[in-house]
C-alpha cells in the first residue's frame, strides 16, 4: 500500500521546499508517523493504567493527546488517540513506535489485549488552510470538530488537531488517499514535513522524538493546558510523580513558541543556554523545530520560566543566537 502512495506522489506532485505562511493552503505527506492498534476485552482498562489521560472518555467522535511515561514520572511517548471500530488506535512518530510497542507489550501479560504496528495499512496525509474544510467536505458527510474530533467510515478516519487552525490528518487507503489528494491538488500547495512541523508549533503541540524521549515531565510540555492529562482518573505508570508535580511542587519549567535569528539549522534535543541559570541540566531543550518563512527558524522549548521571563534563552553555545519568546495561542494558568 505505502509503496503504491509513494509511487503516486513521485509521478503527480512536486514539493514546495521554501516555508509558507501558516495560513497557506497545504497538502503533506506524513510518513514519519506511525499508528500501534490495541484491541482486545481488556483494552480499555489495560491503557487506562498506562497512560496520562482518561481513555473512559474517548468516543467514536472524540480522541485525546496522552502521555506514556516511565515510572520516574517522564514522557517516553506522546500519542494522539482515537476510537475506530472496536479498537484504540495511537498515533505517534515511527521512530519511537518500537520502543513504546515493545514496552507496552511487557505489561499486558494476561490482559485480553492485543497490541499491534498497524502503520503499513494506512497512509497517512495532512490538509490545513482556510479551504481545508470545503476540499474535504466532497470526500465525507461531516467533518471532526475542536481539537480532537474524529469521524470515520469504511476506507477513512479524519483527524481535526487544534482549536485554533483549520487542519486534518486523514488515515486511508492508498487508492482513497490518491482519489482525495488528486481532487484537491490543484488548489492546494504540497510541502515538506517541515511546514507541518511549522503548524505544530504555532499551536502550540509538542512532539515527544527519539532525542527527547524521557527528557520531560508532562507537564514541561504543556500538555495540561492540552487536555492531555486527567488528574482525576486514577493510577497509571508515573502518576504519583505528575500528581505531586500538580498538587505540590512548583513548575520550574514549561514549554514556549519561540524564534531565532540563525543560518545554523538547530536540532530537536538541542540545548538552551542563559546566563540566568544555575542548573545543572541546563535552562532548557529543543522539542520541535521548522524553517520560518519569515527567517531563522521557529521553536517549541522546554525552559526555566524564570530565564524565559526575563528574555535570555539563547541556542547553546551562541550567545548571537537568542531566542524571542512569541505567545501560544492557549492560556498557560495553573489549573487542576
């Protein structure tokens, strides 16, 4: 199926390599992510203890963002969930696939769960853009809504991903996918992962990579404000330590969109320096990173508030190399 898509592609539509504006018109590719299917009686209450969120409130129509983490409380995985049928399905990027497979697997033992790489059935693409709703509206009878709405049928299942952008991820076959993407090619711009990356950081979404596996609480990600964290489900691998996080200490770091002026290409895993930092981890770490269109490159950092306030970050090494702090479209309050 895969090799069938990425034949298509080569011989149909060439990619658009410079950095739009967000509000371009997009189609993407998106073979980097990778999807593990869960069935089985015992589904529902074996993730329920493995993860950050409340799967009990996942529905055919509604997914969620949840963390898997290790006992010591840090993110090993971050997926994006959703109900198809009889199964959970997670979305997350294929370089960390085998690993949380593999780990998720040793704890099922006698749970009636059947847990499985379902990545080469589907092809994967990403719509954004003012037009994305319209294009898509000839293709399915509704469309997801909010930022983690899902609607499915037999060959297709469509993502929305945030409140603040009008953009899809659209799970099919390849002869679908080539059908879909062929009927709306021609008014939409085809770009590399990058531009998607770009849109990911503007709404503020993190993406957990093989570099920064285990390198955040979730809460440094933000993914409170994301509704990716349920304080009130009960326990899974981590929790004491993202409840005590919550309810007792104090969040010394968290996640900001920010740019920087460099022709060096900084990388996810990168660290991030200050003068106003003490810490012997440093003041903080690249999570995602895009060509802006606007020059230099666009950030997600995970970095000590305090140093971030006061406006110091700068790419490690590079002191030239400062970050401006831009705002997330969410609000970043303490809640519970």
């Amino acid at each position: 199926m895969l090799s069938q898509w990425q034949k298509f592609l080569t011989n149909h539509h060439p990619i658009t390599d410079s950095p739009l504006s967000i509000d371009e018109n997009i189609l993407v590719d998106l073979p980097h992510l990778g999807i593990i299917e869960a069935k089985g009686d015992d589904c529902d209450e074996f993730l329920q203890g493995q993860l950050t969120n409340d799967i009990r409130l996942l529905t055919p129509s509604t997914g969620q963002l949840s963390g898997y983490c290790s006992p010591k409380g840090r993110i090993l995985a971050l997926l994006r969930m959703f109900k198809r049928d009889d199964s959970i399905f997670m979305l997350l990027p294929k370089e960390t696939l085998e690993a949380t497979l593999k780990r998720l697997t040793m704890f099922v033992m006698r749970s009636q769960v059947v847990l499985s790489d379902e990545s080469p059935q589907w092809v994967c693409f990403g719509i954004s853009g003012p037009d994305a709703a319209t294009a898509l509206a000839a293709h399915t009878s509704s469309l997801p809504e909010g930022e983690s709405g899902v609607i499915s049928n037999n060959e297709l299942t469509l993502l929305s991903l945030s409140p603040y952008q009008q953009r899809y991820i659209l799970f099919t076959t390849a002869d679908k996918a080539e059908e879909i993407w062929g009927s709306i090619s021609s008014s939409f711009t085809v770009v590399p992962q990058a531009q998607w990356d770009l849109l990911d950081i503007h709404a503020g979404l993190p993406h957990i990579e093989a570099s920064t596996v285990e390198a955040f609480v979730p809460q440094m990600v933000n993914l409170q404000f994301l509704n990716g964290i349920n304080f009130k489900k009960g326990c899974y691998t981590g929790q004491e330590v993202v409840a005590r996080m919550q309810y007792l200490g104090k969040l010394k770091r968290r996640m900001y969109h920010a740019h920087v002026a460099t022709s060096d290409v900084p990388k996810v895993g990168d660290e991030i320096e200050s003068p106003q930092s003490s810490s012997g981890q440093g003041a903080g770490k690249i999570v995602t990173v895009a060509p802006s269109p606007d020059g230099g490159f666009e950030l997600l950092v995970v970095a000590e508030t305090e140093s971030a306030e006061k406006g110091s970050l700068h790419l490690k090494g590079s002191e030239a190399a400062s970050l401006t702090i831009t705002e997330l479209p969410y609000s970043v309050e303490a809640t519970v």
